[in-house]
C-alpha cells in the first residue's frame, strides 16, 4: 500500500496471508485489552461492539494468530483488532 492509512503502523500488508469479506451487518469489537490480552464477547461493553454499515476486508495472518478488520467509518479506515 505504501500509505499507513489505518494509524497502526503498518503500511505493507505482505504480511497478510487470508483476506475475506467482511459482511455488512455482523458484529465485531476489538478482543484485545490494553494488556494485549485477549478477551471474551462477555468482558466487552456492548457500546464496544461495532456494527458494520457497510463489507470492511477481514485479513489475517494464522502463524501469528493476528489480524483484524478494515471498515468504513464515517468515510475514513477504521481497524478492529481481532486475534
């Protein structure tokens, strides 16, 4: 890409090895805390949670159990981290 477009510090996305649709209407939230723990739907606030308005690209990388999805948020990318 060339461009950090997402403010996550990356701006090479070689690393990613699945990219797939995002579905308009799911629901997801960052599963990581502050302590890069990974937490439940049960430990997030519900005002956490995002409803995708539009598709946004889920891309992970397995042998690293990271990733996330890029989203459309009031006409700029956003991220949401998914481990």
């Amino acid at each position: 890409m060339g461009t950090d477009i997402l403010g996550q510090g990356f701006d090479d996305i070689s690393w990613v090895g699945v990219f797939e649709k995002a579905p308009k209407g799911e629901i997801y939230w960052n599963n990581v805390n502050d302590d890069g723990e990974i937490i439940t739907d049960e430990e997030v606030n519900e005002t956490d949670k995002i409803k995708l308005v539009n598709d946004g690209i889920f891309i992970h990388q397995a042998e690293s159990c990271g990733g996330g999805v890029i989203y459309l948020n009031k006409g700029k990318f956003a991220w949401i981290q998914q481990e």
